[in-house]
C-alpha cells in the first residue's frame, strides 16, 4: 500500500485555501463591479434606443399633414392624436435631457458628444418657437441619423460616417432661428397653432 506525504496534501490544502480567499476578498470585488458597469452601460444603450424609436413614431405621426378633405370628425379625432404625440414627444424629449449624464456616461469621448449634442439639440428644438410640423420633422431627421449611428451594424462603417456628417449638418441648421423667429418682434406660437 502506497504511503501518503503529508506534507503534500497539507501545501495542496493551504494553497488552495490562500487562492480561494485571495479570490473571493482581492479578484472578485473589482470583478463585480466590473459586471454592474457592463449591465448599466448595456441597460443604458438599450433604454437610448427605446426612446429614439418612441420618439421617432412620434415625430412621424406628427410630421404627416392632416389631408384636406378629411371631414370635420377625421380632423378632429387625428388632432386629439396629435396632441397625445406631441405630449409623449415633448416628455421623452425632457426625460433624455433629465438623464443626459447616464445615458452620455456610458460612452466615451466622440460618441458620448454625438449623444449628448443629440439629446441637446432634441431639447432644443422642443423648446423653440417652431411649429409643431416643424419640430417634428426635424427631430425625426435627427433621430434618424442618430439610430444609425448607435445601432448601425459593424459593416455600415461607411453609411454610419455618412450618418454623422448628416447629423452634424442637421445639428447646425437646428440653431439656427425659424423664420418665425426671426421676425422683429415676434409672437410666441399659441399652444393650438404649434
């Protein structure tokens, strides 16, 4: 019968222990921390590109034109579901701004600008005097752009490039004023007409 060194089995035993603890109290700390990072940033892209998609069937439902040989309970109906876009619009449109540094936080330098000029900009035109056709149709241009950027596939490298220049081009023309406002002396667009 074969004999058993002890002294072997007592070196396995304690070096098993020392890198299980060393495990457990030095590696695994850091590791979880690592893992709520990664599930934030992901849960914080994922509820990015829910409000790009609220906020872009909005923006369409409200850039539509009302046809003009709609009859009077047609008109009235789409205007009351006019209204309920333009709230939802305007309430993403706040909430994105209100979480501006959690959902920027989750990238770093040149997209984290893109986000937050993104998020600015959609505050922005909301709060502007434009009409409500005019919000929309803006935004919805912007959220286009900023949608294939965030969720482009890898091989649209190049329609993603193309997206950016785009957005940035729709940035600057979002400063500048409406005609609306350009007007010396202008009038702040009623509720009813934006």
């Amino acid at each position: 019968m074969p004999s058993i060194n002890w002294d072997t089995v007592a070196t396995s035993a304690v070096t098993a222990l020392i890198v299980t603890l060393g495990i457990e109290y030095a590696a695994k700390p850091r590791l979880e921390a690592r893992k709520e990072r990664i599930l934030a940033a992901h849960r914080s892209r994922r509820e990015l590109s829910a409000a790009l998609t609220a906020i872009g069937l909005s923006a369409t439902f409200l850039s539509i034109d009302i046809p003009k040989d709609a009859d009077q309970q047609s008109r009235e109906t789409l205007r009351v579901e006019r209204q309920r876009h333009y709230d939802r619009l305007r309430e993403h449109a706040q909430a994105m701004a209100d979480n501006m540094d959690r959902h920027a936080g989750m990238f770093y330098s040149g997209p984290m600008k893109v986000v937050m000029s993104y998020i600015g900009t959609a505050q922005g035109i909301m709060l502007s005097q434009r009409t409500r056709h005019d919000k929309a149709q803006q935004i919805l241009d912007l959220t286009g752009q900023m949608a294939l950027i965030l969720d482009g596939r890898w091989w649209q490298v190049v329609a993603r490039v193309r997206a950016l220049w785009k957005f940035q081009e729709l940035v600057q023309r979002s400063q500048e004023p409406s005609d609306r406002e350009k007007r010396p002396g202008a009038q702040p667009v009623p509720p009813q007409a934006r």
